[in-house]
C-alpha cells in the first residue's frame, strides 16, 4: 500500500489554509499501469509558499535522540498507515482457527472498505482523488462497529484457475423489504505475482467476483464500478431492488462467487504455485431516507453465530515460489 498526506492541523505561514487539504508534497497519482494510487492518506504536515519545510509545520515524533520534533512529508504520513494495518491484523488474528493466520488483502480490503473519504472541496477536488486516494485508514471499526451498517470479512484460496469460491452472504429478506434503499458495498483483494516485463499490466491474474440470489440465478448488475485495470483490489457497489430478470428472493443468504484468470504470463525465472490468496470486506447498508440499519436483523440470523472465526489452513498460505534458471 502507498500513503498520500494531507494537512490536518492549520499553522500560520502554510501554503495550505483548509483542513483536509492535500499537502504541498504529495505525488500525483495514478501510478503504475493507470492504477490507483496513492491508496490511502494520513496527516503529513505542510509547507512554504515556497514549497520549503519551516518549523511548525510538520507532525510530531521522536528523533534518535527521544526529544519531539516535527517534519513533513508522506514517510511522516505512512507509519500512520502501517500503524492501522497492524491493529487490524492483531485483531483479526484474535478470531482466526488455530493455525491460520490473516492475510494482509484481508486487512487492505477491510481498510479499503471502511476509510474515511478524504475531503471533497471543489477548488481540490481533483486535486484530493490523485493524492489522497481513499482517505483516512482506521482500524477502529473492528472494535466499534458501526450500528447503521453490518460489515462482513471473508479471506480464502483459490487452489487453481478452474477453482471457484462461492460464499455464503447473509442479506436478511426482512431488512431487505423493508429498507427504502438497500445496497451492498464489496470490495475484494488479492496478492497476485506480477512481471515486470507486461509493462501494460499490474498483474498476472485477475479476480472476477459475482453476487447471485441463489447459485442457478443471474448474476446481479453492480449499479456502480470502480475498474482500476489489473490492479489487485475492486469494488462492486449493488443496488439490492434492481434483481435480474424472473429472480425471486425468497431467503435469508445471497452468493458471492469468486475466481480468477491468468492474464499474463509468469516471470521465466520463476514457477508460482497455483494457489491464490483473496478476501472480501462487504457492508449492507440503507441508502434511503430513514436509513435502515441490517444490524438487528443481521444479528438475528442462526448463521450469524457461526460467522466468528476465520479458518484458512496454514499449509496452503506458505507455498514457495520457486526460482529456476531460464533455458
């Protein structure tokens, strides 16, 4: 992950006078291959009219020596970051199997899925969606869930091309109805091995998600994509009213299924075993006028209390990649 800055608190003599603001410094996105970066942002400090650090301008931390200092720029912003990424992973790691262990897209969706929007003033705009990218990172939902929304993780492998994972999501028909406005937000990630010599791709396999009513229906038409080529991370945004043709929703569970394609070929040097990590961060929410929340009836599902644990076997996560000499 990369982490654009932005200014959080205003000091006098600053080149940025609003709240939000991206900082003087931050890169322009997007990155590699059209893709979209930064991923997200944190407090970076500012700088001159002159594009120059000044004191008082940065964000605090300990020097080598203990005493506080402050300095600006995005390496100040990212282990604000990183910080997020291991609280995260600490607490999922508190509801895994023995032996299993989260993955980091499980903690890149989960963050991705709940960040905080950066800010969306007209005169940066623009501006803020090249170098802010999703926002504020926290892991704090993990802990205080959000009561108008029900938020779902799930992580998993994929053993080969031809395999697909289908997942049960519980979508309760009652909240269903009676929402004004029903939606579900997913977003999935993966880990996929990259060459460097497809220069017009970020990845050599590409995941492909679909949520269906039940497994012999149609898959359903996401009101809203945000495509970023081959870079591993999506987001499907589905408008729960808008089902198929002749489909019925006449249970508690929808279907996600998840697979995968080559896309490119592998770097000749190495051999990567078949299996694929990937996980999704999913979230129900009411996007009408009374905004409904699925918690209650989420909560009150037999299945919800099975849904606890994450069980991925260790052995499949530590397979090598083999190194081998080209012919």
């Amino acid at each position: 992950m990369t982490c654009g800055s932005f200014v959080k608190h205003i000091t006098s003599g600053g080149l940025v006078t609003q709240a939000g603001w991206p900082s003087p410094f931050c890169r322009i996105g997007p990155g590699l291959c059209n893709s979209p970066k930064p991923d997200f942002s944190a407090s970076g400090g500012n700088g001159t009219p002159q594009y120059q650090y000044a004191a008082g301008l940065g964000v605090w931390g300990l020097n080598q020596s203990g005493g506080w200092e402050d300095w600006t720029g995005t390496s100040f912003a990212a282990p604000l970051l990183a910080r997020e990424s291991v609280f995260a992973l600490q607490r999922l790691q508190e509801v895994c199997e023995n032996g299993a262990q989260p993955f980091a897209v499980t903690v890149k969706a989960f963050l991705a899925l709940t960040a905080s929007p950066p800010v969306d003033d007209g005169p940066v705009k623009e501006l803020a969606e090249r170098t802010l990218g999703r926002g504020s990172a926290s892991a704090h939902r993990l802990d205080s869930p959000s009561p108008e929304t029900g938020v779902m993780i799930w992580q998993g492998v994929l053993e080969d091309e031809k395999d697909i994972a289908r997942v049960q999501v519980p979508i309760p028909a009652d909240w269903w109805k009676e929402a004004e406005d029903p939606y579900l937000r997913l977003i999935v990630a993966w880990d996929p091995p990259v060459n460097a010599a497809v220069k017009h791709l970020w990845a050599t396999r590409d995941v492909s998600a679909k949520l269906k009513v039940h497994p012999d229906a149609k898959a359903q038409h996401t009101s809203k994509v945000k495509p970023h080529g081959s870079y591993p991370l999506l987001e499907r945004i589905y408008n729960l009213r808008k089902l198929p043709r002749d489909t019925k929703v006449d249970g508690d569970s929808w279907l996600v299924e998840i697979a995968y394609r080559q896309t490119a070929d592998y770097h000749p040097a190495m051999t990567f075993p078949p299996q694929q990590r990937v996980a999704f961060a999913a979230e129900l929410l009411d996007m009408g006028t009374k905004k409904l929340s699925p918690q209650q009836a989420l909560q009150s599902l037999p299945a919800s209390h099975t849904m606890t644990r994450l069980t991925v076997p260790p052995s499949i996560a530590r397979m090598p990649i083999v190194l081998r000499t080209p012919v």
